[in-house]
C-alpha cells in the first residue's frame, strides 16, 4: 500500500475513504480530543497524533510519504462566516505547506469549502500553488477542483473543493474522478433500513416521501452549534424531506410513531457516507459535531484512487528523476 500523512483529522472520513483508496496512514494528526478518541477506536493508537498542527514536525517522515492530505479548517472561506481568508487566525494552508516541505510527499491532497472557488480569493490561492511550485510541485488553478458528494454515492448535497498536484519527479498524468452515472442516492433510500430498525410501521411511507437528496449536514464549532442540523434554512430542507432538525434523536421511531422522525447519529454519519455502525466519541454534541465536519469518505476514496493511479503509473524518465535535495532550498 501506498503511504499517507493526514492532518486535522477529524473523525476519520477522509482517512478511511483513503484507506479504502490503498493508502496506509503514517500518521494522523488531529487536535480535538474527542475526534482523536474515534480515530483510535478505529486505527492503531500509535498513529493518532494529538496535537496542534502549528507545533506538529514532519521532518521524520522525508521521503516516505507518498501522499500528504487534509482537510484545513473551512471557517475562513465559509460563506456562513466573515470570510477573513489569510487574515483568519483559523487558516491553516501556512501550516499545511510548511509540512509539505518538512516530508516533501510525492502527492498532495487538500479539502476545504466551495467557497475558496470566490474570485475574492483568487490571489490567495494563487499564492499557495505559487508557493508549492516554488517546493518542486507541479501546481497551478487547475489543481483545484470542485466536487459534489451526491455525485459519488452520498445522499448528500455537499461541494467541497479539492487541491490536489504532485512532485515534479511524478511523470504521469492526473485526471479527476467521473461522476457516478447512476441518480443520486435519495436520503429515504439511505435512510430506511436505520428508520426501520425499531419496528416503525410507516418507514417505507416515509421513505417513499424523502425523495430527495439531503441538504449539506452542518455540524458547528466548539462555540456555534449543537446536536441540530443547522440553521433555520438547513432546517427547513430537511423539512421538506419529512425529516424533523431542530435536534437528534436518541434512537430510532418506535413502531407506533407518529409524526416527523429526526436523525440519529448513526442516520447523520449514514448521510454523510459513513459506513453503518462507525462509532463515533464522546456524548452527542461532540459526536454530531465530529460527523457534520467531516468528509465524505466515498469522495476521499474516488479521489484517492485517481491519486494513487497517477503514483502507480508514474513512469520516471530520467529528465525528471531529480534528487530530493534539488528542492531542498524553496522547500526550506
């Protein structure tokens, strides 16, 4: 398997969608107790790293990584928040590229909103590739890429924005994954075996009914949000689907409800393509806030393939098998 070096982790959807993509993780670097908690119930404890990314090194991992990836924090690009971009103590693309130069990875694959696309950050994205192409990489505006959950088997409208390029040294092509062909998977459809679960008699109604995909699953901060699905817009499109978010359920309708069922966890971490029965830490705040935050795993695993194709087919010629120390000076 190919190596991977993750930060901010979250609670592991990115990590498994790679995983299952053939990347075996170095390490896992995440801040949040409670994510790392999940993310040693599911990988070995020694490669859960609990720390500020600002004071993590990756100078140990130099030229055994293959794949450096991540999903930044969204909130300075976040068209909900004030947009502050660079200027957003939150941003974490300088930390990130300081680590991509302490382990130079032969590929990198970073996440974060749609919102990062506005023309108001043109510059500042444009300094990032500016600076990876300064590291030895292969990076210009058409490394970013937009992707949209629904089109890869999650019942969920959720655009993210994905930079991905490779070293210099990489000489194969990269092509994004193709959508799926197939109608997007409605949220009844996803839903219905967990709805089910309990005996409630009008499951497969309500499923017929919730013939939609599922607005995106908000998950808040450690000082906005709670066990809801988001705001009174968010709310209202889930309405609209038969699905009641002004809070989570503890379990599933009982066989004789009536009314509107709301979501529990498990159907939250379902509709965001988590596999059933992934567990997550902690009680259900920091839960629902680890699964609203997170990726997707079926999108970190189609793209982690077309990644890993590109690192399998690579064909060095001699032209371009350059040492790493030849970047050694922009790489710092």
């Amino acid at each position: 398997m190919l190596t991977a070096l993750e930060i901010c982790a979250g609670a592991g959807g990115q990590a498994l969608g790679l995983e299952q993509a053939g990347f075996r993780h170095l390490a896992l670097v995440e801040i949040d107790q409670h994510a790392c908690e999940t993310l040693r119930l599911h990988w070995e404890h020694q490669i859960v790293v609990q720390q500020d990314i600002a004071q993590f090194r990756a100078h140990r991992y130099r030229g055994g990584v293959d794949l450096f990836a991540g999903g930044v924090p969204c909130p300075p690009f976040s068209k909900a928040g004030l947009q502050l971009g660079e200027d957003d103590e939150r941003d974490l693309f300088p930390e990130a590229l300081r680590l991509i130069g302490e382990c130079r990875p032969r590929a990198v694959m970073l996440e974060n909103v749609p919102g990062l696309l506005d023309e108001r950050f043109r510059l500042y994205r444009q300094s990032i590739t500016h600076r990876l192409v300064a590291m030895g990489y292969r990076a210009s505006e058409s490394s970013w890429h937009k992707v949209n959950a629904c089109d890869y088997g999650v019942p969920q409208l959720r655009p993210r924005v994905l930079l991905v390029c490779f070293r210099q040294d990489v000489n194969a092509s990269f092509a994004w994954p193709k959508p799926r062909t197939a109608p997007p998977i409605t949220i009844g459809k996803a839903l219905l075996p967990l709805m089910a679960s309990n005996g409630w008699v009008g499951a497969t109604e309500w499923a017929g009914k919730a013939n939609g995909v599922a607005p995106t699953l908000v998950g808040g901060s450690k000082k906005h949000g709670g066990p809801d699905l988001g705001p009174t817009r968010a709310r209202q499109a889930w309405a609209q689907l038969g699905v009641n978010g002004k809070s989570i359920a503890d379990s599933p309708p009982p066989p004789d409800f009536s009314g509107v069922p709301r979501l529990t966890l498990e159907m939250a971490a379902v509709t965001q393509g988590f596999p059933n029965g992934w567990t997550f830490a902690g009680k259900k705040t920091p839960a629902y806030r680890q699964i609203g935050n997170a990726f997707p795993p079926p999108v970190a695993t189609a793209v982690g393939k077309a990644v890993r194709r590109t690192l399998l087919e690579d064909e060095v010629s001699p032209q371009l098998a350059l040492p790493l120390e030849t970047f050694a000076v922009a790489a710092g």
